[in-house]
C-alpha cells in the first residue's frame, strides 16, 4: 500500500481519488500503476491497492472493477464497511436459497457502494441503473441483478423505486407525442396533427394497436416522405411522390416483399378519411388538414386476394404441421422422462461420482477432496461421448416446462398470451343436471375482451394438476406473482399463475419470448422436418390452427369451435381450418350420392346387350397402330384419325421404331414440299414434326415412370 501511495503523490490533487484520476488509472484496467514492473510487484501493488479501496481512500470506476481480479477485497470491504447491514444482505440471502448466486449478487451490491462512495441503504434506482449501463457497455452479463436488487429492498433500501428491477426496466405504456417523438418529423405542425390524431384515435384502440397505427404513420408514410422529398410540408401530397411512395412501401430495405404493405395503406386511407369527417364535424380544428386521400379503392383492392393468399399458405402449413405434431409431443415426453430420471440419478451420487442411463455414462461434477461442501448445482457430463457439462436440475425443468406447454395448448388452443395469464383460478368446476361434475378451464379476456369457458377433459386436467403441485411452495399455496404484459406494457395483479418458473434468482412468469425458443428447441432436437427435408418450427399459434383444424373436421360444428377459440366471426374460426382432400372427397362423394337419387330411375337401370356389345367394341376401335385412343365413350374422332397430331393418343412404348419411321418419312415429304414450294404443305408438315417431337417427349416420360431406378438412354436422341 505504501509503494501506492508514493505513486499516487507523484499527481497532483488533494484527495487520493483525485490523484488515482489524474493518474490515467482508470483507463488502464490491468496496466494501471508504475510501467516495467515485474510480475511479483504488480501483484504486490495490486494488493497494496485492494487495502485502498477497502479503505474508501481510491474509487475506481466500473469498467477497472470489472477488467480487474480482485481477489478477496469485495469480502473485506463488507466486513470493514457497514458489517452489519452486509451481514442482513448475506442472511437474506441464504434464505431464499439461491447459495450459488449469493456471493454474486453481494459482489454486484459492493462494486455499486465502492464505486458511488453511498452507504449501502442510500443506494438509489439512478446507481443500479449506471451499474446496469457499465455492465453492458463491457459485454458482460447482469443475471445476480434482479436478486441484488430483492436483497436492497428486503433491508429497507430502494424505497421509492418500483418493487422488482424489471418493473424498474419496463419502458410503460408512452403517450402519444412520445410515440411520434421516436421518428425525426422534421415538419412540425404536420407533428402535431399526427399526435392529435393519434390521441383521438386511443380512445378506440388497445395500446398494442396505436403504437403499430404510430410506427406505420408516422415512419412508413411520412418520414419516408421527408426522406425523399426534402421540405414537404403538406398533406396536399404531389401525384409523383405519391407514386413513389406506393412503390419502396411494397418492399423492404433489403428488397424483401413487405407483408403488411396493404396495412399501411388502410392506415394511411384511414388517416385521411377521418380527417376528412372530422373536418366536417369540427371545421375550426381539422378543416385546414383535409386533403385529397392519396390511397385509392383501387390501391387497396387486391387485399382480399392477399388475404385468401395468406389464408392458404397458413392451411398449407397446418397440412404440413398435424402429421408431425404426435412425434413432437412424443418427443417431449420422452425429454421429460429422461430428465427426470437422470435427475433422481444424479441426486444419489456423491460429488465425482459415476452413473449409467440407458448405457451412456455421466459422471458428477463436484470437489472430490475430502470434507469439501457438496456444490449447489447438479452439474453432470457425459463420459462416453465428448461434450460440454450440464446443470440437469434446469434440463429437468425445461424439459417440463417444454412438456407442459406443448400439451396445454394443443388440447385448448389457447393464444400464448391466454397460456400465460392461466391461473390456479382458472380452474372452476360445473355441476351438470345429472350430477356429474365437469371441470373447466376459464380463460381471461385477451385479444376480443370476452372471457370464455373451456370444458377440460382429464388428459388437460392431469397436466394442470402435475404443474400445480410443481409450483407449489412449502406452505401448500401457489406463489403470487404480476406478470408483464408485453403487448399492453402494464404489470397485472399479483395471481397465482400457473406457468411460472425460477429465472434469474427470482420466481417470475414465462415471457412470451421464452415460449417459443422452448416450442423450437423441442422440434430441433425431435430432428422433425417436412417431406422435403426442410427443418418445421412450431410456433404457438400453430397449436391454436392445428387444434381448430382437428376439432371442426372431427364433426364438431364450427359455431361450437368458434366459442371455444373465442372468435367473435365464424369467418375467422374458417380461416384457421385447413380442410384436407379427405373432407373434400367426403363431400363430393355425398354430393354425387344426393345428386343420383334426384335423377331418374331409368338412367340407372341395367344395359341391354346390344348396348353393352357397343360400348365393348368402343374400346376395341381405339387400338390403333401408335398406341392407344383415350377419347371419351361414345364421341367421335375429332382428328380424322391422324393419331400423331391427336393429344388423346396414349403412346405405346413398343411403337416407338413406328413413330421415329414416321417422323423420317415426313421429313422426306417436307423437303420435297421444300423444292416443289407446296407452302401449304410445308406448314401442314411442320405442323406434323412439331406434334411428333411432343410424342417422342411423352415416351420419354413414360419410360421413366415406367422405371425410376434405372438409367435410361432414351432412343429418340
């Protein structure tokens, strides 16, 4: 320490933290402090500097603490400063059972107090926000945060800030001149018009909804204007840049095609329409913004075949997904089962231990030395086959979580933001007139704000029972916890959610985003792919399409699907069907079926030999000396029996010498046509040559249907 302080004086300043300032210290990280030193001596000094700090005499910065191995200093800073509230944090700590996160999220707290010079309960949200921007700014990860943060606030610190750091973190809902700040307007009272239309328009639309209405107002049309036509300053917009507009708006900046090009231009149309009526109903406020809509019927009039467009690749896709959505949730149980058993495995052996699973053997990951504590994380490796270790207490849990995502929503159809909001509540019962108790399964009003009741059968009820009893905590209750609302940007209530998990030392609802690295971890690993090889993803509104298609083809009637889905439109609940060649058949048959028994008897009755000698000899005329004439019964020949030129002539293979004769002989004929310039007959032959070469290529494909495994070199070059 004191070879530190003889450096330190060689700057100027009158505080010790001044001089480590001028010294440039900071900025070194690791190559801080006097040059030529040698290794002894730099980590002599590096100790000598832990005693300053320790002393509060030197602060270095965030980006030094963290480029610095400060071996044990963090531990006597706590216990040479504020022990006793050090030692409250280390208690609580421990009690929430998260010991192998514990020193980390002390670590976190300390370097906030070195480096803001507070005492620990003077910590305000500004510091753990600064400390959060650092940690980034460096790459570096800030998962021991969110317990830190708990820890602060269970000894009364944090008092004003909000009660979880991400409810510190959550941007909230913006207001309307917030949404079109985020875009440089440069005309402002084009500005303002946008923000009051916008807040007229938010007493019709759920937050989600004006904030995309804001982006492709504001950004898609008219700062996309600006960029191109510099100075415009008018809704009155020129035929030209209107033209232009229409043009980028169709395609991406990397020339992809743009999906929601027609929802633009409906909320572009829609923009100038009500300002057009409004002008009408309050003139002195938005009569001097009407202006000409300069998005036609026309422009919008090809959105109904996109729509039906859109609607088949998504039937395209359930098509795709239903015949490999048992290998899915086969997969995810047998995840779960090996799981689970490799979890009570490794829970039975001592640290350094060996265990066998279905022949592959692991081995425990743990201090082998003797009267060493046993680690808090059960981290395995497989012996047999190289590979990184693992931490099967969370394989267990994601497999489980996998597992009971996947069977809650093919057997609801719920939208992922229902399967969140799912809580021990939501569970009621209905006594039916028989007596018989039915249980159900209340969803919360989402996307249309109608609550519905599904009836759940006992498969569904069994998987929520198993996640119920997962969950619950040591006092028999489920833990009460608000979940963010990524669409809403709100905080709900404090529920009992059913589909919450341990993530980042807390418990914490499942985001939406985690829901579907899970469906698409699951499908990648299962190696589930389409008839073409092309790897298939499960998205969850999959499962919502998969289970509409299954149930309304199963017999139950669409109306009935439409409650379960909670569409407000029968037209919607058609949509997610995707009806199969096997309905269609169905229905023809039943058609076909209906239509015979309208018709009279007599058409039906039986052939008279004469009639049945006829139609036989039919197709004994159509044996001709190329192959065979596919006509339909009782229709005369519309070619005068020239068979080459006639597109119902099925070609016999055996005949192809015939057909090349053929082509020989008229070659002859059309150069003789050629030199006794018979043009008609020049034209009537090539004629002939052309629909001979499409011949020749129908033997071709024949031959090759005929055999697909052997090679054939076709004898009509």
């Amino acid at each position: 320490m004191t070879v530190v302080l003889d450096w330190l004086e060689g700057f100027p300043g009158d505080t010790w933290q001044e001089r480590w300032l001028v010294s440039g210290s900071d900025a070194h990280g690791q190559g801080w402090g006097p040059q030529d030193l040698t290794p002894r001596w730099r980590n002599r000094i590096t100790t000598g500097l832990g005693v300053l700090i320790v002393l509060r005499a030197v602060r270095p910065s965030y980006p030094w603490l963290f480029g610095s191995r400060l071996l044990g200093v963090y531990e006597q800073f706590r216990s040479h400063n504020q022990p006793e509230r050090f030692a409250e944090l280390t208690n609580h700590a421990s009690r929430r059972g998260f010991a192998e996160h514990e020193a980390e999220a002390l670590n976190a707290l300390t370097r906030v107090v070195i480096v803001t010079g507070k005492d620990v309960q003077d910590l305000d949200l500004d510091d753990i926000t600064t400390y959060v921007s650092a940690r980034k700014a460096t790459g570096r990860k800030v998962s021991a945060l969110p317990f830190a943060y708990d820890l602060l606030r269970t000894i009364g610190g944090l008092r004003d800030a909000p009660p979880t750091l991400k409810h510190a973190q959550a941007r909230g809902q913006l207001t309307a001149a917030e949404l079109v700040d985020r875009y440089p307007v440069a005309c402002r009272p084009i500005r303002d018009v946008l923000v009051h239309y916008l807040v007229e328009r938010s007493a019709v639309l759920d937050y989600g909804s004006l904030d995309n209405q804001a982006q492709m107002l504001v950004s898609l049309f008219w700062v996309d204007l600006e960029r191109h036509h510099p100075g415009i300053s008018s809704l009155h917009l020129p035929q030209a840049a209107v033209h232009d507009w229409k043009q980028r708006i169709r395609t991406l900046s990397d020339g992809r095609p743009r999906q929601t090009s027609y929802s633009v231009l409906f909320t572009v149309r829609s923009f100038y329409l009500d300002l057009l009526q409004w002008s009408l109903e309050d003139p002195g406020r938005w009569a001097q913004w009407a202006a000409p809509c300069p998005v036609s019927e026309n422009d919008v009039r090809g959105y109904m075949k996109e729509t039906r467009r859109r609607r088949a690749r998504m039937a395209e896709r359930t098509r795709s997904l239903v015949p490999v959505l048992p290998r899915l949730v086969t997969a995810a149980e047998r995840q779960l089962s090996t799981a689970t058993i490799m979890l009570e495995a490794v829970r039975s052996v001592p640290p350094g231990g060996e265990f066998t699973i279905a022949d592959a053997r692991y081995l425990r990951i743990g201090p082998r030395r003797p009267g060493t504590a046993a680690p808090v994380r059960l981290l395995a490796q497989r012996l047999d086959e190289p590979g990184p270790r693992f931490d099967v207490q969370v394989a267990e849990d994601n497999a489980f979580w996998a597992w009971s995502t996947i069977e809650v929503l093919r057997r609801t159809g719920v939208r992922v933001e229902e399967l969140l909001e799912l809580t021990h509540l939501s569970l009621r019962q209905y006594r039916a007139p028989t007596g018989e108790m039915v249980p159900l399964l209340q969803i919360s009003p989402s996307k249309t704000d109608t609550e519905r009741v599904i009836p759940a059968d006992p498969e569904l009820v069994s998987v929520l029972a198993r996640i119920i009893r997962r969950i619950k905590d040591s006092d028999g209750r489920v833990p009460l916890l608000t979940r963010y609302d990524t669409y809403e940007r709100v905080f709900g209530p404090a529920l009992p959610h059913l589909f919450q998990r341990f993530s980042q030392h807390r418990l914490q609802v499942i985001a939406p985003g985690r829901v579907r690295e899970i469906l698409v971890t699951v499908a990648r690993q299962a190696g589930i792919a389409d008839i073409d090889g092309t790897p298939l993803k499960f998205t969850p509104h999959d499962f919502r399409r998969v289970f509409s298609t299954e149930t309304v083809n199963s017999g139950l009637p669409i109306h009935i699907a439409a409650k379960l889905l909670g569409h407000l439109d029968l037209n919607t609940t058609q949509g997610y069907v995707a009806v199969y060649p096997a309905e269609v058949i169905r229905h023809y048959r039943q058609f076909i079926s209906d239509r015979r028994g309208h018709r009279p008897s007599e058409e039906y009755r039986e052939p008279t030999d004469s009639e049945w000698l006829k139609f036989r000899d039919h197709f004994s005329l159509r044996k001709v000396a190329l192959g065979n004439c596919h006509r339909p019964y009782g229709t005369p020949c519309q070619h005068e029996h020239a068979c080459v030129r006639c597109p119902m002539l099925r070609l016999d293979l055996a005949q192809v010498p015939r057909l090349l004769q053929i082509e020989d002989n008229t070659r002859e004929r059309l150069k003789e046509a050629h030199q006794m310039q018979w043009l008609g007959e020049v034209a009537a032959l090539e004629e002939s040559l052309h629909h001979i070469a499409d011949k020749k290529q129908q033997a071709d494909r024949l031959r090759q249907q005929a055999d697909n495994s052997d090679t054939w070199d076709s004898p009509l070059g």
